[in-house]
C-alpha cells in the first residue's frame, strides 16, 4: 500500500476542485472601513484616509485584502496556523504551510462606499515547483463585483510546502 | 505630478521611491481591518515555527505599497489599471520596505504606461517583491 504524503493529499484534492466557482459575500463596503484600512496600510492621501472629504475614494485595495466580511468568522472556521480552512483550497485538516505567493489586481470599476461586495474564486492551476517533494503553487482566480458589475479582477497564486 | 501626460513620460524614467516600515503594530492594525488571523503575521514562535526569522509582512501590505508608488507617479488625474507583484522572499516587522522602479513601456495611442516595480527590504538589498503595474496618465 503507498501512502501519500500530505502534500500529495493536497494535490489530489485541490485537483479535483479546478474550475469550480465559488461565492462568498463581502458584506457592504463602508467609508470609515476603508479609511481605517487606508491608514493601516501606511497611506497618506487625503482622499483615502478621511471619509468625511468630498472627494473621499474607497483605497483601490481594500476590497482585495479583506480575508473575510464583517462580521467575520467563527473559530470553527480557522485552522490552527490563524488561516481560514477554506482559503486555501485542498488544505483544510492537513499539516502544510501556507505563503501567499503574489497577485495581479485589475480594476475595471471603482469600488464605492456603500457597495455590496460579491466575490466570485475558483482555482484554476496546481503545480509541483522544487525538487523533491518541493511545493505547490496554486493559482486562483478571482472576481469582485457589485450589482452593477465586477469592480476588481485578481489572479492570487498560494505556496503550499 | 499633476498634468503628466504620456508624451512627457520616457522608457527607463524612474519611479519615485516610496516607503514604509511596518512595525508589530502596523501588522496587527492590518491584520485586523483585513480579518488577516494567520499566525506567521503576529506569533513570533509560530512563525519561527515555520522557518521564518520572525512575524512577516502581509502580501496584500506590499501590494498597497505597489499601489502607491503607482499611484503616486500616475499623478491626482491619472488612473492606476493593474498592480501586480511576486513575492521573493519574506519581510519581517521593523524592515524598511521602499518601492522602486522605471517606465517600462508608453503605449502613446492608449495613453498606458507600464512600470516595473521592485520592492527592497531590511538594511541589505533584499528583493522580498518584484512586479508591475500599468497607469494611464491624463
């Protein structure tokens, strides 16, 4: 019998689950949020760290950031690292370490207060880099949209080791 | 910047350097606002755990310092259209990150510039990103 190492395990199953969209809601884009989220992130702008301005803008990458939507997650629904089980597809209940391997962001929309933010994922590569049992390299493609329409496209590659 | 337009923009111009130093209280501010719980961003054992010399930046804080240098450089009218980055290698709480780069391309009919970005870390010359970003100057 040939036992399959846990990379293996998360091979196999993120394999199975290529192509496969998924949905999950962002909640409702708030003003003081992005702005909270503008200032973490170091920014300066005017615009972007106070929502009280006129010409306030939500920081084009606030919505691409946000793990989660308020108001935020059960701990069922953590793995032990603090990552959510469902984020990295093919990892829940397995030992591996996870590193965010990059992104390219598109807006082809603005992003406003006040947008009920859909995000639309399916995984859409899985391969083995390295030598020996090396890593993973899952690539997932992504689609942030509102009623109107999508706002952001994100390409998102994890490593899993 | 305001008032650049394309025609005034040439390949390898430099992209004026932005920067941050994000402590253990910047990553867990950005943790927070994000719902970002992983352990390596806050758990200095953890994350020595996992091979790392220490809590280590979060991907989507160097993707804002992509952002901003791009932004920055397109100017108040101008319009960013794509930020990408790859990560290299990990930046931990208290390195100095600071974005460099140079016009890669000017697509005078679309008005599109292309930049090549690159993000250094820590005191040496660590390459923890490299990436692009496209802007449209107005």
């Amino acid at each position: 019998m040939v036992t399959s190492t846990v990379l293996e395990q998360v091979e196999e199953r993120a394999r199975a689950s290529l192509g496969t969209w998924e949905r999950r809601s962002l909640g409702v884009v708030r003003a003081e949020d992005a702005a909270e989220f503008a200032r973490a992130a170091g920014e300066r702008a005017p615009h972007l760290v106070d929502p009280a301005r006129a010409d306030f803008a939500v920081h084009p990458m606030y919505v691409v950031s946000l793990l989660r939507g308020a108001p935020g997650a059960d701990a069922a629904e953590f793995r032990p690292d603090g990552m959510y089980r469902d984020e990295v597809p093919g990892t829940d209940g397995l030992d591996v370490r996870l590193m965010a391997g990059g992104q390219d962001v598109r807006w082809v929309g603005e992003v406003r207060a006040g947008d009920l933010i859909e995000l639309r994922r399916a995984l859409t590569a899985v391969e083995r880099k390295g030598v020996g049992e090396g890593f993973l390299l899952l690539t997932m493609e992504k689609v942030y949209g509102a009623a109107r329409g999508p706002l952001v496209e994100v390409t998102e590659r994890f490593i899993v080791r | 910047m305001t008032g650049r337009r394309e025609h005034q923009v040439a390949v390898g111009q430099a992209v004026l350097p932005v920067e941050l130093t994000p402590d253990a209280i910047t990553l867990l501010r950005f943790g927070a606002v994000t719902r970002n719980a992983h352990r390596i961003h806050y758990d200095t054992g953890f994350a020595r755990s996992e091979g790392l010399d220490g809590p280590v930046v979060m991907a989507q804080l160097h993707g804002c310092l992509f952002y901003r240098a791009a932004a920055e450089f397109a100017g108040e009218s101008g319009q960013v259209r794509e930020v990408e980055w790859q990560n290299r290698a990990p930046a931990c709480a208290g390195d100095r990150l600071v974005v460099t780069g140079t016009v890669r391309s000017v697509d005078a009919v679309g008005g599109e510039v292309t930049l090549d970005l690159l993000e250094r870390c820590g005191s040496g010359d660590v390459v923890c990103c490299r990436g692009r970003a496209v802007v449209v100057l107005r």
